[in-house]
C-alpha cells in the first residue's frame, strides 16, 4: 500500500480524477480526518471536505505503483 496527498478542489478535477483510477482494478480510498471512502465514489467523495488535501491509500503492489502514480500526477500535492 501506499499513501500519498492528492488535491480535488473543484468538480471537475473530482470527476476525471474518478474515470482516471477507476481504469485500474485496484482498491484505492481516500481518507479525511475519522473518514475513510471509496476513493472510486464520485457520492463519497462530494461527502468529504474538499477545500484541503486528501490522503489517497493505494492498496496495489510495488510494480503497480509508479504507473498509477504517473497517471494520477495532476492531483498530487508536494
């Protein structure tokens, strides 16, 4: 698993942000204080608080890992 900060701050970057991961047939949640949700839940993810970033737990395996991360670059924060 891994852990990173992604950034959705308007509809639009939630909604291609969701047709992005979903494309992989891995788990992927994303965590806001005490929630944790289905980060491929376009619902679940209007529930949360969008205005800081969010924690993205990406449950595939090391090889995985760096495509999915490159794929997801435009919403990573540093």
């Amino acid at each position: 698993m891994k852990t990173v900060q992604i950034s959705l701050n308007s509809i639009d970057k939630v909604k291609s942000f969701v047709n992005a991961i979903t494309k992989f047939d891995f788990d992927f949640d994303l965590v806001s204080g005490r929630y944790v949700i289905d980060a491929k839940s376009i619902m679940g993810i209007f529930s949360l608080d969008l205005s800081k970033p969010i924690e993205l737990n990406i449950h595939a395996g090391e090889a995985e890992i760096e495509g999915i991360l490159d794929t997801l670059k435009e919403y990573l924060v540093d």
